[in-house]
C-alpha cells in the first residue's frame, strides 16, 4: 500500500517584494484530486490578481484561509495528501519561493529538486555552502537564525539594504537615506521601506481618506447614508504609491492645444489599409507612437532619478506605461520595448495591454520597470490635468479629448479637430526647456504626422 504524507503550501512572494494578498477565490475544495501547476486559487496582490498553480500532485486535504482574507508571505494557505513515493519533491522540505513543507512527525527522505513553478521565482538550490542567494532568503525567514550584528552605516555610505528592498523603495520613490533600519545591523527590510511610506502618507492625510473617495462604492443597506468600502489590494498600493510620488518628486505641468486634423485624417486612411485589417486603431495609437518618436530627441524625459546613489537613470529603452482603470483600481502597465514596435506590434501590444488590464490579470513583472507613461482621459471627455508621475518615472502625459473647434488655418477661421495635451515631468531630472521641447515635438507630429521624416 502507498504511503501518504501531508504536504502545507506557504502563499510565496508573487515578486516585487510583495509581502501580503488577499485570497479572492479557492478554484478547488476539500477532496478534490489536483495535479501539478493546475490552478487552485486567484489571490489579490497589491499590484494585480494571480492564479496559483498547485506545487503538487495530490488530494487537497485542507484550505487554510476563506475568500476575502489577507494572508502574509510565508504563511501555509492549504494542505495536500501527496503519494510519498510520487510527490513532487520527494518528501522534502523547502524554503523561500513557493514554499512547501511537511507537517511535523513525517520522516523526510532526501531532499530533491522543488519543481520551478510559473510565478514563484528561480529554484534555490541547497549545496553544503550556501550562495548569496541562499544566505539572504535564510536571514529574511523567521525560523532562521538571527545573524551577527553588522557594524553600523556610517554617515553618507549607501544605506544597507538587499536589491528587492532597493527596488521596493525606488516604486515607491522612497529615499532610501532617510529610512531607518530594523534588521540585522541597520539592514533596511521591507516593513521598513512600508513603515516610511506610511509615516509620509499620515502627514499629508491618509491614503485610506485619499484612496476613499475614488474607491467604488459598495451597495448600501436601505436608509444607510453612508457606505464604507475596505481599501486594500490594488486601491491601497496605489494610493500610498500616489501620495509618496506628489510629495517626493517635485512636480511641473505644461500644457499644448494642437491641430490633429491631419492625425485624425491618417487615422481614417490606416483604418481602411488592408495592411491594418483586424488591427485596433485609436487616437492613443497613434499618439503613443507619437510619444516614442519625440523621446529619440529628448531622451531626458526617459529617466530616472536614484536617490540611494545619488545618480541620474537615463534608460537606453522605452517601457511605455499606459494608465489604465479597472474595477479594482487605477494600474499603469507598461509595454517593454515599446520602441522597437512597428505601429502594428503597438497596435497589438495596446490592444492585450488593456483587454488583461481591464479582466484583471495583468501579472506583477508587466506593472514594473516603466520609464515613461500616458494617460488617455480624453476617453473620459476631459482636455486636459495634471497627472501625477508614476513612481520612478520622470514623465507622464495626458491625451485629451479630440473636438471639433474653430481654429485659424492660413489666417483664416476653419473648423479643425483639436487636442489638448498636459505633460508632468519631475524638475529634478528635467529643466523647463527640456520638457517644453518634448512636448513642442510631441504636437508637431500629431499637427503635421509627415513630421516623423524630420526626428528619424
């Protein structure tokens, strides 16, 4: 008869150095047979929705958590009854991403390669010696022994930190030197990098009043005057992330009214192509590639600033981030090398970019690493804003709506289609001549597309 074994599955780090989700839904109950990477949960992280794929092959013995709970990184979320002979680790403990572990008083045999679960990260490998890697996931545990206390940072060396930390805090434009450590000898952790973060939203009024009245109002009970909605997930990182990125970096706004008869009109043209059959085209795909085109002469506004090295970040790739509004809340994911597309590639890259974002199913790695955003409210029949800059980012533009409205063509008054375009940029990293220009070049095109000949 085969042996069986109890196996508990810890919710892993979905990446970003998340450290919570909210369980939304349970794709598999109590007794149900699953098999590896099979899907058995959707989990709310503070940047999308996930699906869980199941670690191993087996019966599901116990779900730990209900719909609607949050639950912290590391902690088991639910059982599984696995054949000892057949299991996918061979019996073995494991730690760090997609954790795995059996419950005690099982005899482990020898432990074996953990199965490299889409999602969860690379696979640690555990030798006599542990690597780099290794060491930094058994200090961040907390079973794992305490390490020797390091000397503290002296005054002006680079704050002591691991790389997700640092990149923790450059989302959230956090400066890094002005965070107080509470690990290890001075080791900044991410409840530090959150706790700064916090500290920064209460003084400028809490990202829960913020976030509350912009949050979606849930069905009130009958007489009720008011409704109260719990901010969490993607609402909750948004709202801190906004918050912390208007009062960090110093924000400057322009504004252009423009021509786009001529834009409108290629539209018309490229909409009848057969070369563009099937493709979706829209005034943002246009203007998108617009976008990339004036970026190739002003180059600043496609930077950075890091202020734990005290350096300037111009990126020699464009990550096009585009604003996008879902149920759950604003998300900014971004297109990677968006200016190596064809305006067909963009065409399509939107086209998936919006459809997943609006389903709810963008994944982490496609919310981070943006260089340069739009936001298109012109959607919405508005003109013109003034848009605050995603974190990290130097610069975001607004599109506005597209009217009819006299203008003056060759001295004369005309009915012109016209647009109104606002770019926010952070002064630290872009002077005022600088950002005019972008955003003169950014209108030229979309005035006169034959432009385009003249910056390429």
């Amino acid at each position: 008869m085969t042996a069986t074994m109890i196996k508990e599955f810890k919710l892993p780090d979905l990446g970003e150095g998340l450290t919570e989700s909210e369980i939304l839904s349970w794709k598999v109950a109590v007794g149900d047979t699953v098999t590896l990477n099979q899907v058995i949960a959707e989990v709310e992280t503070a940047k999308a929705v996930v699906e869980l794929p199941s670690p191993f092959a087996g019966t599901v013995a116990a779900l730990h958590e209900q719909p609607g709970t949050v639950v912290e990184v590391g902690k088991p979320i639910v059982s599984f009854e696995v054949d000892d002979a057949g299991s996918s680790n061979g019996g073995g403990a494991t730690s760090g991403n997609g954790s795995a572990t059996e419950t005690p008083g099982t005899e482990a045999a020898p432990a074996k390669r953990e199965p490299n679960l889409v999602g969860y990260g690379a696979v640690v490998e555990h030798t006599g010696r542990p690597t780099r890697r290794a060491r930094g996931l058994a200090q961040a545990s907390p079973t794992a022994s305490p390490a020797p206390a390091a000397p503290a940072t002296g005054v002006g060396e680079r704050p002591r930190s691991t790389p997700p930390v640092r990149k923790l805090a450059r989302d959230l434009g956090v400066d890094m030197s002005a965070v107080s450590g509470t690990g290890p000898g001075g080791l900044i952790t991410r409840d530090d990098v959150h706790a700064f973060t916090s500290d920064v939203t209460s003084a400028v009024g809490t990202a829960q009043e913020i976030a509350g009245n912009a949050a979606i109002p849930a069905h009130a009970a009958q007489g009720e005057r008011e409704t109260r909605t719990p901010i969490k997930g993607v609402r909750k990182f948004t709202a801190a992330a906004m918050v912390q990125s208007a009062f960090t970096a110093p924000h400057v706004t322009e504004f252009l009214t423009v021509d786009v008869t001529a834009t409108m009109d290629l539209l018309a043209r490229l909409k009848g192509n057969r070369a563009f059959e099937g493709y979706k085209l829209t005034p943002l795909t246009i203007a998108a590639k617009a976008v990339l085109v004036a970026l190739r002469n002003n180059p600043t506004l496609n930077s950075r600033w890091d202020e734990a090295s005290q350096e300037i970040v111009q990126f020699n790739y464009v990550n096009l981030g585009i604003a996008a509004a879902t149920p759950r809340g604003l998300t900014v994911p971004n297109i990677k090398d968006a200016d190596r597309l064809t305006l067909r590639e963009l065409s399509t890259a939107l086209t998936e970019l919006t459809d997943t974002a609006r389903a709810g199913k963008t994944s982490p790695s496609d919310l981070s690493g943006g260089t340069i955003s739009i936001t298109n409210i012109g959607v919405f029949g508005i003109d013109a804003g003034t848009p605050i800059l995603n974190p990290g980012e130097a610069a975001i533009v607004a599109l506005g709506a597209v009217r009819k409205a006299p203008w003056v063509v060759n001295d004369e008054l005309a009915v012109r289609q016209v647009m109104s375009l606002s770019l926010s940029f952070d002064h630290r990293l872009v002077d005022g001549e600088q950002g005019s220009r972008f955003l003169a070049d950014l209108g030229a095109i979309l005035s006169d597309p034959a432009m385009v000949m003249t910056m390429i």
